[in-house]
C-alpha cells in the first residue's frame, strides 16, 4: 500500500497544524484504515523527519491489538534543509528481511530505495526472492512538468549506473496530471529497458479531471467546500498516486510478480468525480473506511498485490547455490551471485542439446556478474557450478 500520510508531523506548513491536522485524530483514521488492509509492505510520503514519527505509526498504528511483527525501514537522507517531510516505508518482518537502502538526491526531494528478500524456507541455502521498493513524492504543481521530468531522469540514470536489472516497485506521489507529462513518459517509455517501469493499470490518457479517468482519482478526498484549509480541495480529479514495476515483476521472470486485476485506490468507486470520498456515499468499503480516508488524508493509498515464487529451491538442498540468473535475456547474461565469501564458479552457456557455446571461470562473491550473450534467439541452458562440485543450472530465453 502507497499512502502521502498529508503532514504526519507536528509542523506541517501553512494551514496544516495540530488543530486542522491533529495527529491523535489521523492515528485513529491511519489505525483503521490499516486494520482493513493489513499490508505487508507500506511506503508513506508526508513523513516527519526523525525517529519519533516512524515510531509513533509503530506504536499508535501498526503493532497494536496484538500485531508485534511491523518495522520501519530507516531512511537516508529523508530530507534536508527546512523541508520537514519525506518518505518512509514499513513492512511485515514476518515475510520480509531488508538488505540495504539508497537514495537518489534530486533539487526537490529525494527517491529513497530499499533492497528488500523475502523470508523463504529455503533461505538458509541462499536461495531467495528480491525486490527493491523506491519511494518518490515529485514536485506539485501545474507547470512543473520539467522539474518533474529532471526529477525522474535522475533515478533512471542512477539505476543504469547500478548496471543490472531487478524486480524494481516505483511508488508515490507523482503530481502528474495526466500521461503526455515527460516524467511519466520517461518512466514508461523509457529507451532502456532494463530500467523501464510498467504501469499496471495501462489506461494512458488525459487523467486530469476527465470523467473517463475517474476510476483512478486518486486525489482530494475532500471537495472545496468541506476543506478546513489543510486539506486540498476541488473533490477527486486527479490521478497522483501510483504504483510502477519494472519488466520483470510483470512478467514474473525474477520470482516476484504483480498479480494481474489487483491494483486500485482504496475508497474509489468511481463515482465521486469533484466529490468527496463520503459524499456521494461510498459504495466500495463500510461507511467507517470511507469516513477514515476523509480524516486521514487528502489522497487515497493505492494498493496492489505480489505473488512470490513458493517453489524457490527448485533442486535439492545439497545442490543449491546462491545463485540468481535474469531471464529472458537480451545482449547480456546477468547473474546474481550470493556468496557470502568469494567463491570459484564455472559458467557453461550450452544449446538445449548439450553444444557448448561459452564457458568461464571465474570468482564471484555477493555481486552481479554480465556476460556477453550475442547468441541467436531462442532457449539455451545456463549452468553454474561452484568449486565443491554443486551446480545449479537454468533454462533461459533469448529474445
């Protein structure tokens, strides 16, 4: 679930304080809506900055009536300067472990990015389900787009520099109006395709106060005459709010897949174009959701489920290896390695008949390892095997 929090601080700016904004209120509004969705991976915007605010959803939100198991994934570099919010990401440890964070500076916010694997009863022999959740609120406003644009070009080229693939989740506040903006251009249409997201619901268009669209409102919550000045107003007519996955959660070719059918904004019945989300009366959730998402928040969370392959260790334990290889393939082969030491390996690109066409030995440790595949398209085998003899092979596809 993808939720702007709208100011969960104590200095909010300009009309967003502890009476129009209280934070006693929207824990209870936050608790309820939380309660309803149980997500296993919650990332916020409008987060206050330091310990105390994560802390506070923790004990006021998420672990209560008997729940113990949500953590808060520390931020780096949340904000700076006088900005006084950002962003955040909670999870269930029960199913998820963090691995590592970073972020993309840009002159506005930053893109915060945590590496996330999933608790797999096979972890104990290395095999295991990564995904990395980014975090972005870009700059508001109509004439932005540019910086909007700039924005994003910085977290594509920062993912070229990583120089592999990943089952990447973009989610937040976009502030775009509708998909002719170059930042969302950018993001979907992206010349790389290692790095190109894909937008679930597929519904280009122009989203901005467009009946056609108004399925995906996603922001106000509150129409202009029902706002206390913090809340924005005008009603729902704006999609802002998203969720963006890379090539391979779509396809579910790295372990992890989006299930299709599954996204959509909390609340969003379709009805309430320039209205409120109580008014006209909610048809989707119960009357105290509806009334929850109006005090909470000015957007609605948008939400979309993941699949994680439950068949992880797809060879005996004794021949497993910490070994991840990214499929189909293009011009490279791209290997993951998760030795937790450097280890010598042998890497054998044979055709489905057994015709050795490449072979190499090499050291790896806990990296990613590209090698050239200018083979014809079609299905080959991929085997890897390690310096005690354990070998894992895989079938891949060259498209």
């Amino acid at each position: 679930m993808q939720y702007n929090l709208l100011y969960y601080t104590e200095n909010g700016a300009g009309d967003c304080d502890q009476t129009t904004n209280n934070l006693n209120t929207k824990d209870q509004d936050f608790k309820t809506i939380v309660k309803y969705v149980m997500p296993d991976v919650l990332t916020v915007n409008e987060l206050g900055k330091g310990n105390s605010y994560p802390q506070r959803i923790l004990d006021n939100v998420l672990n209560t009536n008997g729940v113990n198991y949500y953590a808060f994934a520390p931020t780096v570099s949340n904000s700076s300067g006088s900005i006084t919010i950002g962003n955040g990401l909670f999870y269930d440890t029960r199913k998820l472990v963090l691995k590592s964070t970073f972020y993309v500076s840009t002159s506005v916010t930053y893109f915060n990015a945590y590496r996330m694997y999933y608790r797999s009863n096979e972890l104990a022999h290395g095999d295991t389900a990564f995904i990395t959740f980014i975090v972005c609120h870009l700059k508001a406003g109509y004439n932005y787009d540019s910086e909007r644009y700039t924005q994003v070009n910085q977290l594509m080229n920062r993912l070229i520099s990583i120089g592999h693939a990943d089952n990447y989740v973009l989610c937040g506040d976009f502030n775009v109006y509708d998909a002719s903006e170059s930042a969302y251009q950018q993001l979907v249409h992206h010349s790389n395709s290692l790095v190109r997201f894909y937008d679930p619901i597929d519904r280009e268009g122009e989203w901005d106060d467009n009946p056609e669209f108004a399925d995906l409102f996603t922001q106000s919550t509150h129409s202009g005459n029902t706002t206390n000045g913090c809340y924005s107003g005008g009603g729902m007519d704006n999609r802002f709010d998203f969720i963006l996955v890379s090539d391979f959660i779509r396809n579910g070719t790295q372990r992890v897949r989006c299930l299709p059918d599954t996204y959509y904004a909390l609340g969003q019945d379709g009805n309430r174009r320039n209205g409120s989300i109580i008014d006209p009366t909610n048809t989707v959730v119960p009357a105290n959701i509806a009334n929850a998402l109006y005090g909470m928040s000015d957007h609605l969370p948008v939400i979309m489920d993941y699949q994680i392959d439950a068949t992880l260790g797809l060879h005996s334990a004794d021949l497993l290896l910490p070994v991840q290889v990214v499929n189909p393939v293009n011009d490279q082969l791209h290997i993951f390695t998760h030795f937790s030491y450097n280890e010598e390996i042998t890497i054998n690109i044979t055709t489905l008949n057994g015709q050795l066409l490449y072979s190499e030995q090499l050291s790896a440790g806990d990296e990613e390892t590209v090698l050239p595949f200018p083979f014809a398209p079609a299905m080959y085998l991929v085997s890897i095997t390690d310096s005690q003899g354990r070998k894992v092979v895989k079938k891949v596809v060259k498209l």
